[in-house]
C-alpha cells in the first residue's frame, strides 16, 4: 500500500530527536544504581578480582625490548598466570612475568616470556594488525574508563610487531583473527628480543592513544594473555575459564597506582594526497563510468579529537579508501545475498559501538558498507566528508555518525545519519536503541528510515538472553515492514545451547543494513557438546546439531535445513570437522539463475549434502586446510572442493594460496550401468581462487601481492600490489595497483564486474598541534 505526499512528509520527523528523548527516560526511570561488582554477585558471583600496581619513574626506561634497564626493578612482577587452554585453572607450563611503570605521559610494560625451548618459539609475522595466531603472542588488555564492559587491545609477538583493537560490550570475535575489532589504530611503541631463556618485550603506551585525561586516583580494568603457538596454550592472568577469554572485561583486574599525570587531550590532524590514473574498458560506457584513462589528483584530511575521556570525535573531508584492502573473491551458490566485511578505516575505527545484530549469522540493522560502495556494481561512491562521535559517558555507549556522498555514475547523492545508545545494566548486559535516517537524490527512493531497540541480559554468567524489535519505513509501503525476534546463548564447558525465534516482515527493508531474507518466521536452534577424553595428543571432541525451520509470515514453508556435525581437534592445531549429514528443502518462487544460462525452475527441492574438512597443525612453516562437500543439490549435483595453504618461509617472506572448484551436474550423473554420462547444457564447472604473497624489508615497510582468479567472469583475472611504508607513527606511503574489482558486489547473484585498472600514490601525515 502506498503512502500519500502527507504521509510521506509526516515521516521526516526527527528521528533522533525521538531516540535521546526515549534515551533520557532510561536514564530517569533506570534501576537504582548498582555497581557491576555487586551485581555480578547477585548473578552467580565470580572470583576475586586480582589487583596489580604501576610504580612512578621520573624518566622512561630503555624500551629496546630488554629489561636490562635497573627502573624495571621498581616495578613488583606479576607472575600469577593461569591457563585457559588446554588445562583451565592450572599453572602454565611456562612462566610469565610483568613489570609496570608510568611517567607524567605514558604507561610502559615489560614483559619477560620465560620459555625451556626458546628454539620452539614461532615468530613470523612482520606486518602491523594482521592476525598473529600463527605466532607465540603477548596481548594487553585494558579498560581505561573501568566501566567493565569496553577495553583496548594492544598484542606484540616475538618480533615487537604490533596489532591494535577494541573490545566492545564485551564482544567476542573470531578466534582465527585475535580478541577485539582491529578496526582501531592507536600509536603506541614496542621491541622485543628472543633471549636464551625466552623472549622478552618493552611497550609503550601515551595515555593520549587511550583518551585518558583523569590524573588523580586512577584505577583502571586489565588483563594479561599469553599465547604459545608450538603448545597451543593461552594462558591469563585473570578471566581464564575456558568460557571467559580476554574479551570478558568484567572479570578482569585492577591495575592501580597511577597519579598525577599530565596527559594531553587526543588531537590528531591526518592529511593525505594522492595521485595517479584510471582506466575503464570501452563496455563501461552507459553504465555512469567515462571509458579510457582518467587522472587521479584529490586530497582530503581526517581528524581525531578527544572530547573527554572515553569519548572520541572523528572528522572525514573528501575521504579516500585507496588503502583499502580488496574483497577476496566468491562464487554465490545460494539466492541469496553474499556478506563482505568492512575495510576502511574510517568506519572500522569504534564500529563495535554500531553493532545492532538481527539475529543470524550476518544479518544487523547497520552495515557500514552500504555507504560509499555502490551495494550492486562494487563501486566506490565518493564521500564529500562524514563526522561520527563514539565512546561512553558513564553508565552509557554513544555512536552518532553522519556521512554525506555526491553523486558518481549510477548512484544519486544521499546522507546517512545513525545513531547508537546503549544503556549498561549489569555484567555484560544492557538496553540500547538505534535509529538511522537515509536521504537520497533517487527520486524513487527518497528516504528510508529505521529504528530499533534491543536488549542483552546475562545471568549467572554463562546465559546470555537477546531481545530486539526494529521496523522501517521506505516510500510506498506502510505494513509489513517489522522485524522482531529474541534468543538464548548459553555457553559453559561441556554444553553450549543456541535459539532464536525472529518474525521478518515482507518489506521490512533495512537499506543501510545487511538482510539476508525477508517474509519470514525463523527458528533456529543449536546444541553443541564438547567433550574432552584422555586420548593423546586429542583436545577436545565436538558432537552438533541444528535445525532451522523458515516458513514464511503466511506460514508457507520456504527453507528448511537440519545437519548434524563431529569435530576432532588435537593439542597442534590440527582439527577435522565434518557434517555427517546436511538435509536441505527449499522453495523458490522466482527463478533462481545459478550460472550464466543455468536457472533453477520454480518450485520445492529437497537435496542432501555431507562435507569433509581437516586442517594442518598449525605452529608448521605450511599449513594446509583442505574442504570438500558434496551430495544432490537442487535439481542436480554438486562438489565443492577447497584448498588453503600458508607457507612462511620466513618471518619476511609469506605465500598463501586459495583455490575452490565447484562442479555441478543435471540430475543423475551415470547410467543404471554405473557409466558416467556426457555432459549436458546445464552442466558447468568454475573454478576461482587466490594467490598472495607479503615481503616485509621491516616492520615498517611491507610489499603484498593479491592474484585472483574467477572462470565465472569474462574478465576473472585481476590483481592488487601494495607497497605499504610507515615512515612515522601513524604517518603512511602507499604505492598502489589495481586491476579488477576493489569491492564485491552485495546482490544475491553473480553480477559482472567493471574491470579498472587504477595506479595511485597516496601520502598520509599525522599531525598532533
């Protein structure tokens, strides 16, 4: 049903006016104040929280990543470390010891890894903020506001190579990339040195990095983790229980002693230039780009601005995401969309503070991606400029972001506004809203607006309870645009349970979002148990099973599927993970185009799949995964086979190659006799992949090469070479080449790619008056 001109004005109300006024009666009508220490007591207790102590130096002490600096010995060591994993609760199988320190401006940490095989240790990895789980690792955590719920990262292997994240309402992240969203880019120092008896480290931290301007009775939250690969051990110094990790803010320590400080306000001035060239094919014509060679000459500045402690602004003018890493390619199997995570820095920065998740895998009510990325071409939409505000003031977190683009090919200007508030209850929990305001030059697609609020209550530390109600309103629809639900997560040792029940309306239509289907009641449940047997050399054994049933919201079946799965992993690293069964119905009521020509018909299919995974130890110079799933698929059958490979022949040199070759065939693929039969018109086989390859001359400067492959597209070769140096802190060059695609497409289809070639030099300058 349609909206007239009245209504349609109607609902350009100030939606955040409406949000801080709801916003302000949560605060009014809140619970009587609590501290999370006692509520956590009330909901099932935890222990103790360890206590550590920084001592004051008049002068920084040697940071070359040696202790061999006599003010190393004012500060006591900690030492009381506990393993996660593989034994939860017992004493690490290598010492640790930390010493910590602070002047009027920074906070420094000296870190002693004793290890009775320092030849075991592994250290590769030279390259800033990318994943370190290959390597032995030393991870800081802290909360500087000591709200329980939010801390920094800062991580360092035996090489001193940093990785830098957030860690948002205690959010937990895939353990394959490390705790917290790298997203954040703080400047901090570190060296360290591999020693007879271990490695050692020094790092220091400006208390500007963490926006920290409190000077008189400072406590702040922290943990220490260590990671040794040859073992895979984790080992904390507090949150250790196997269900807890670094992410759980609340169960971490106290770090006190820091007073009187002289830290300045966060203030960052970042610059940038860039020129170079870009060339479209003649088939670019009539799509909105210009054929032939262009010249690339732009500049543009960004600014970071503490405006309290805890609460950063971040200011874009005439942004550029050159720097950008390039999606890795994917071949859609399924009708429905495909999901590629954000890579620019801008958005990255605090993007935890936006999260707003609809239940799922993927599916949230903000995906920063649909700004500034044409969500059908991949394009880039240029950004004339965007400001957000994030962080927390007291009891709350706060994220208000407003992005403004022009016009570029197919896309109209438009302006987006979000806005976040969540309100901390207790361990953990809390009450949020989120609303978010699209306006656009489109003149069938004038606005969208949405709102939602959510809630996540955790009892007895290990249920977590979600709650969420969103709507939207887009031109021409005034029903069926709700989507609500709710679920359960409980997570302990032996036993973790997952359900969740959603009702998504026919249009709800979130455009400034991720949404993988609509018209739909989704219930989704998951029991996975883990079991650890005294078998050698075997760490723990997984037997799951799930059933998610989708009709839709006239309670048609759409999608079924139940599978059952067993997973062995073992002490290495080396794992098996393999679905016994995977039974699938599905209802298509439009034709689904699986492959150029090849469509599937309209109606129910019901097919059967099985798959079968091992992945290599994992502390290996080459590691190696190989997938491989078949059965029927739709009206036919299909393989898809998959290999990975990591060689680190050096802590400089790395290769990383990926492969995937999908085969499909019609119906029955042999005679009665068992004889294969020819192939037919629907029949096809792709095969895409990657190869990449990082040479690092330092820590500081760093080549990556990006090949990739796809037989699905006429044009499937493309590339991506990027000669990164970090000649200052937070300060960059980079030399740059691309052919091919930078962003994927989001549509749920194979769409054909606008094949560039682009060369750009661009220059950053961090600037703090």
């Amino acid at each position: 049903m349609r909206t007239s001109l009245a209504e349609r004005s109607q609902l350009r109300t100030p939606l955040f006016v409406l949000t801080l006024v709801y916003a302000s009666s949560v605060v009014l009508n809140a619970q009587a104040q609590v501290s999370p220490q006692t509520r956590e007591g009330q909901l099932g207790g935890q222990e103790p929280l360890r206590a550590a102590h920084a001592s004051r130096v008049d002068r920084p002490p040697k940071l070359d990543g040696t202790l061999d600096d006599p003010a190393w010995q004012q500060a006591s060591p900690i030492t009381n470390f506990l393993q996660r994993e593989p034994f939860e609760g017992q004493a690490p199988t290598e010492k640790t010891e930390v010493r910590i320190l602070y002047s009027k401006h920074e906070v420094y940490f000296g870190i002693t890894c004793f290890d009775s095989d320092p030849k075991g240790i592994v250290a590769t990895e030279l390259r800033r903020d990318v994943s370190q789980e290959l390597d032995d690792y030393f991870e800081i955590v802290i909360d500087s506001a000591h709200d329980r719920r939010n801390a920094y990262v800062f991580q360092i292997n035996p090489l001193g190579t940093q990785r830098d994240a957030l860690i948002t309402e205690e959010q937990r992240t895939d353990t394959s990339t490390g705790d917290g969203d790298p997203g954040w880019d703080g400047v901090w120092t570190s060296e360290a040195r591999v020693t007879e008896r271990g490695w050692t480290a020094t790092v220091a931290i400006p208390f500007s990095t963490l926006n920290f301007m409190q000077s008189r009775d400072v406590t702040w939250g922290i943990n220490f983790k260590r990671f040794i690969r040859r073992k895979n051990e984790e080992d904390l110094w507090s949150a250790w229980r196997r269900v807890d990790g670094a992410s759980r803010i609340s169960h971490a320590g106290q770090l006190q002693g820091i007073s009187d400080i002289g830290s300045g306000r966060l203030f960052i001035v970042k610059p940038y230039g860039l020129a170079g060239f870009s060339h479209f094919p003649p088939s670019a014509a009539g799509t909105g780009f210009t054929p032939g060679t262009s010249p690339l000459y732009t500049g543009g500045v960004d600014v970071k601005l503490g405006l309290r402690s805890n609460l950063v602004a971040n200011f874009t003018a005439n942004t550029d995401f050159a720097d950008a890493d390039v999606d890795t390619q994917k071949f859609n199997l399924t009708p429905y969309k495909l999901f590629f995570p954000e890579k620019r820095q801008f958005f990255l920065e605090n993007a935890g503070v936006f999260t707003f998740p609809l239940g799922g895998d993927v599916d949230s009510l903000f995906f920063s991606r649909q700004i500034g990325i044409d969500p059908i071409t991949g394009e880039e939409v240029p950004i004339n400029g965007g400001a957000k505000v994030t962080g927390s003031l007291g009891q709350f977190e706060l994220g208000i972001m407003d992005v403004d683009t022009r016009p570029s090919g197919p896309n109209p200007y438009a302006n987006y506004a979000v806005m976040r508030v969540k309100r901390a209850l207790w361990g953990g929990s809390y009450i949020g809203l989120m609303g978010i305001d699209k306006r656009s030059g489109n003149p069938l697609d004038r606005f969208n607006q949405t709102e939602g609020a959510d809630t996540r209550l955790v009892f007895f530390k290990d249920l977590a309870v979600d709650m969420f109600a969103a709507q939207t309103r887009t031109p021409g629809f005034i029903s069926g645009q709700t989507d609500f639900g709710g679920g359960f997560h409980y997570q302990s040792n032996w036993l973790e349970l997952i359900g969740d029940h959603r009702k998504i309306g026919p249009h709800f239509n979130p455009e400034v979002g991720f949404l993988e289907r609509q018209d739909c009641i989704c219930d989704y449940l998951d029991a996975n148990f883990k079991v650890r047997p005294r078998i050698e050399r075997v760490r723990e054994l997984n037997f799951e099973g799930f059933m998610f049933h989708a009709p839709d919201t006239h309670h048609v079946l759409q999608t079924q599927e139940w599978q059952t799965t067993f997973r062995i992993e073992f002490n290495n690293g080396s794992y098996s993970d393999d679905d016994i069964v995977d039974v699938f119905t599905q209802r298509l009521i439009i034709p689904f185009n699986l492959y150029k020509n090849v469509s599937i018909p309209v109606g129910e299919y019901h097919w059967t799949r099985h798959q079968l995974t091992y992945g290599s130890p994992q502390d290996r110079r080459l590691t190696l995964n190989f997938y491989e799933r078949f059965g029927s698929y739709y009206n036919g059958h299909l393989n898809e086979a998959r290999v990975r490979a990591t060689y680190r022949a050096s802590e400089r040199l790395s290769f990383n190659v990926a492969e995937q070759w999908n085969r499909f065939r019609l119906g029955a693929t042999s005679d009665p006799a068992g004889n294969p039969l020819p192939a037919r018109s629907g029949d096809f086989s792709v095969i895409f992949g990657s190869f990449q390859t990082n040479y690092s001359f330092s820590r500081f400067l760093t080549l990556s090469t990006l090949l990739q492959m796809d037989t699905a597209n006429n044009q499937g070769a493309s590339a991506n070479i990027r000669l990164r140096w970090n000649y200052r802190p937070d300060s960059d060059l980079y030399v740059i080449y691309t052919a091919g695609q930078r962003f994927a497409s989001l549509v749920a289809a194979n769409p054909p790619q606008f094949y560039e070639n682009r060369f750009a030099i661009k220059f950053t300058y961090s600037w703090r008056p």
